[in-house]
C-alpha cells in the first residue's frame, strides 16, 4: 500500500501564531487566480483594468470564505452550530463547503458587476477557468490535514490506500482527497481553460465549469467517507455531497444549451 507522507500540518510558528498549510492553501489560490487572470485580462475582458482585476479576486475571496464557511453550517452540521452559534466563528476548527463557497463567489460576482455595470456571464465566465487551482490546492490541504479521507479499500485494492494516522480504525483508505485535487483541480482546469482559448458563446465557459466540477465530485464521492454526522442520504451511497452536485450537472447543462441556442453573444479568445 501508499505511505502516507506525514507532513505537519502547522507550515511555520511566528510566536504564539500558528500558520496552517491549509490556511495557506486558501492562499496560494487567491494569488494564482489573480496571476492567471491578469495574464488573460486584456484578451478576454479589455475593458477590466488591473485595479478592476484585483477587486474582483477581493470579493470572490471574501465569497469563498463567507459562502464556504456559511454552506458548511446549513448543509452538514445546521444542529450543532444552531445549538452553539459562536462555533460559526471558529474557523480554525474546520469546517468550509465547496457549495457554499461557490454560492459565495456567485453572490459576490453579482455584487461586482452590479457596481460596474457589467453583464453577469461576462464576469462569471472569466473566473471559471481561474478557480479549479485553487480548488486542487484547497483537497492537498485536506490530504496534509489527514482530514476527508476515502473509504477502506478491502484487501483487494490496499495498493491504492493508504494508512491516515488521524484515523482511529487505522485502516487501508482510499486517499479521496488526492483523486479530488486531480480531476477537480488539474483536469477540471485544463478542461475549462482549453475551452475558453477560443470564443464562446455567453454562459457556456459557466456551464462547462459547473458540468465538469459535479461530474468529478459526484464520482468521487462513491469512494469518499461521508461526514460522521450525516452518513449516508440514501441508498447506502448517496452522500449530501452528491445531492448538491446534481443542480451543477443540470445547471451546467442548461447554461450550455442557452448558450449554444444565443451562439452570437460570445467572449473574446484567449490565445
């Protein structure tokens, strides 16, 4: 089987503030999408200046927190933070939501087009592509925190686990994390970035976006372990994870198709 590379979780000490790998992973996906966006900035949306550039990537941030932190708290543990409601603002304990981050960035994307006077997809569709990076960085801050791990892999496939040392059963685990940074950071990204190269109709880079994230999420989820608290929806199988994944695959569809149907509202090439 894999060993699990033990790396502390704490990257560096200054006093008595711990700095966290995870915190950092938030980031490294800040700053990167920021780069990337200012090197297509002046091809896909000309009229954003680099001031433009950095208050959006401000208020996505502040979007992937809020909506990340808010998502958790409604979508997988609503009793217990309802119960003690000062847990919300213990961030350091855990607890973020790709959902709600994402509804985050859809409200904070909204919020700044409103202030500019921009069109809603014109901004939406040039932030897909800069997001699955950060996405990927976020599941290795879940792999170094030994946290989110995947289900046992029977004696069968012990070849592809691996051994959390968090982990109280200490069985052979799938190390889902690692298979998340993969297809929603690395192949997800490829996926919408090569597609954005050339013009595309308004809303279909969203589309894209959404359709591929819930795909990959979905199947992940079959050999991902639940959180504890929820287990199992239904079926034996189906996760809280995979129920919000399925209005991003429809969604993502639907943007497509609109878009095709309006094919002359396009964006501009990346190349």
């Amino acid at each position: 089987m894999l060993k699990y590379p033990a790396i502390d979780p704490i990257a560096l000490s200054i006093g008595p503030v711990d700095i966290h790998w995870y915190g950092l992973m938030y980031i490294f996906g800040i700053a990167i999408a920021w780069f990337l966006g200012r090197s297509r900035l002046y091809r896909i949306q000309p009229t954003l200046t680099k001031d433009d550039l950095s208050d959006l990537v401000f208020y996505c941030a502040l979007g992937v927190i809020l909506g990340g932190r808010i998502g958790y708290v409604l979508f997988y543990d609503f009793s217990v933070y309802l119960a003690e409601p000062a847990r919300i603002f213990k961030v350091w304990q855990g607890g973020m939501s790709f959902h709600g981050g994402m509804m985050g960035v859809i409200v904070a994307i909204w919020v700044f087009t409103k202030r500019r006077g921009r069109s809603f997809f014109s901004i939406a569709d040039f932030v897909a592509p800069l997001a699955p990076i950060g996405l990927g960085l976020g599941r290795i801050g879940n792999f170094i925190n030994g946290e989110l791990w995947g289900k046992p892999t029977g004696a069968e496939n012990e070849w592809l686990g691996m051994i959390f040392p968090q982990d109280p059963s200490q069985l052979v685990r799938y190390p889902s994390q690692l298979y998340q940074c993969f297809l929603e950071g690395l192949v997800l990204f490829l996926i919408v970035w090569i597609y954005s190269r050339k013009p595309r109709p308004s809303m279909a880079v969203s589309g894209m976006f959404l359709f591929w994230y819930g795909v990959f999420r979905f199947v992940v989820e079959f050999v991902r372990l639940p959180d504890s608290q929820l287990g199992y929806i239904a079926f034996d199988w189906l996760t809280m994870g995979q129920i919000l994944c399925l209005p991003m695959i429809a969604i993502g569809l639907l943007l497509l198709v609109l878009g095709y149907r309006n094919k002359p509202s396009t964006i501009s090439a990346n190349v």
